[in-house]
C-alpha cells in the first residue's frame, strides 16, 4: 500500500521563527516525486516545494526546504522567517511513475503563525 | 494565464439528487484530475482524464464518473447522493499528466448533502 503519514496534526510558530513538519511515505516503487502542498483558508491548494527522488541534493524555495532521507522514507518541510501568510494546511503528498496523475496525500498538519 | 476555475463554489443538494461539478483548467493543459476531500477520510483520488478518455480511476463507487470536452474543460457527476458524499471536489490540472508535472488546483467545489 502506498501511504502518506503526517504526525503532527497541529502546530504553532512565532513570526520570524523556523518550524520543520515532519511526513515519512511508504511505497515499493523506485521512481517518484514528492510534494509539499499549503491550503491557506480560502482552500486554494498552493505548491509549495517538490522533490524527485533520485535527486539526492535537498530543494529549496526561498525560505522553503525540505530535508528528504530516501532510505528512511522521510520528507520534512522546514519554513525559515515564517510568516503570518504561511497560516495553512499543509500537505506532504507523492506521485509514481506507475500512476502519474494520482497524488497520494497525508492527513496534513495545520500551521498557525503567530505574533 | 488564468488559473483552474471550478463551477459552483457551493452547492446544497438532498440525498438521492444527482449533482455535476465543472472544472476548467488552465489554458494549455490537457490532463484533469479529481480529488474529494474530507475531514475523515482526507484527500482522496477520484479519476483522471487526458485527451476525453478516463486514464486512472481511484476506489471510489460507480456512482462516481466524470467526462472531459474536446477543450479539455471536464464535468464529474455523482448520481443517487448519500449523505457521505459531503465533501469538497477539487480538481487539478496538468500539462499532460506526465510523470513529475506539477498539477494546479482549483479553488474547488463545497457539496453539502441533506
């Protein structure tokens, strides 16, 4: 079975703070990509930062990065300076190449930034 | 270049009513997927289409089917709604649906079933 597990339901930073959310995936296949995706409040779902996994250097997106383990099935987003826009939901989520249109999400982590 | 719009933002139906959503994506690309999401079960893959034609179809009933126009604009259809079908559909589109495309959601579709 291919799964997404996003620990923490809830979490809370201060303004200008760093935050890392934590996702560990599960799949047999060799070749994928991986995704971080935010939805702030109004719903709009937003990429935020994607990883292929046979590239081995981490991504990253302006104070967006991902710390990606490939052989322990980790893929953590680390939010530098967060700020009060980053209040999301946030989605880790992977595709395959078997199935390249189907992302497979995790339950999500609410991020609330604070004053 | 606009974005992925959906059609209607809201919708209020009773059980046993049929409902269509419509997704349009961006101009260009030609693979549409969706997604329902809910606070149970989460984000969940419904179908996609390429080129009109249904390319992969996530576990959910046959009640459950969708079509896509020769402009790549796509409707999905949820015949004899139960109660469990509250939910919001999100679609997304893509390039092509390649493998590593990014794909681009809509703002997606609020169904409430009474």
């Amino acid at each position: 079975a291919q799964t997404v597990t996003q620990s923490q339901p809830e979490m809370s930073v201060q303004e200008a703070e760093t935050v890392t959310l934590s996702c560990t995936y599960d799949t047999s296949e060799s070749n994928y990509y991986l995704f971080w995706y935010k939805q702030p409040p109004s719903r709009q779902m937003i990429l935020v930062i994607r990883q292929e996994a046979y590239k081995q250097q981490n991504a990253t997106e302006n104070r967006f990065s991902v710390n990606f383990q490939k052989a322990a099935k980790s893929f953590s987003l680390k939010i530098s300076d967060s700020q009060l826009g980053d209040t999301a939901m946030y989605f880790c989520a992977f595709i395959t190449e078997k199935a390249a249109s189907k992302l497979t999400f995790g339950t999500g982590t609410r991020l609330q930034v604070t004053l | 270049k606009a974005g992925v719009t959906q059609t209607p933002r809201y919708l209020i139906k009773t059980r046993g009513q049929q409902v269509t959503l419509s997704c349009s994506p961006i101009s260009g690309h030609r693979s549409v997927s969706w997604y329902q999401q809910t606070p149970g079960q989460g984000l969940q893959f419904l179908f996609e289409y390429f080129s009109e034609t249904q390319r992969n179809k996530g576990n959910f009933p046959g009640r459950f089917s969708g079509r896509q126009f020769s402009n790549s604009r796509s409707e999905m259809n949820v015949s004899t709604l139960e109660l469990g079908d509250s939910a919001l559909y999100l679609c997304a589109s893509s390039l092509n649906g390649a493998f590593g495309e990014t794909q681009y959601f809509g703002p997606g579709t609020r169904l409430l079933v009474l």
